[in-house]
C-alpha cells in the first residue's frame, strides 16, 4: 500500500519545480495565487496538502492549465 503523504509530496516537488522553472521566488508565486509565502514553503516541503481552491489559484498563478499541473503529479505517482 502505498504512503498517504506521497502524494503531498510529490504535489511538492512538481511545484517548487514549476516555480522554479519560471524563476519566481515563493514570494512571487504566493502573491500571483493570493496566499502567503509560509503557505507555498508549507506546500513545497510537504507539511501541508494542497485545497481544491489552492490548487486552481496556483494553476492561474503558473499559467498552466489546472489539468497539467495535476497531470504531472500523478505521471510522477504512476511511475514510481
């Protein structure tokens, strides 16, 4: 059975690369989503799972469809 918190993690991690990959610090990346830069790091590290309502204002913040953004979460899930 697989871990509860990997997908948290994985969410994570494609995040902070998107984020990465557009050269937007945390800070940059919360105000375009309408949160606070403890939220993105909490997101980022895993400490906390993403709401519905996060994961669409971060899809707008990156200019991603909110399909590729989870797309790429679970491709990384399938293929661990």
């Amino acid at each position: 059975m697989r871990d509860k918190k990997l997908p948290t993690k994985i969410f994570g991690e494609v995040l902070q690369e998107l984020r990465l990959q557009q050269a937007l610090t945390q800070d940059q990346l919360a105000e375009r989503a309408g949160t606070e830069r403890s939220h993105i790091s909490a997101l980022e590290r895993a400490e906390k799972g993403p709401t519905l309502a996060t994961i669409l204002g971060l899809a707008e913040a990156l200019q991603i469809p909110v399909g590729q953004l989870m797309g790429l979460v679970e491709d990384r899930l399938r293929n661990l």
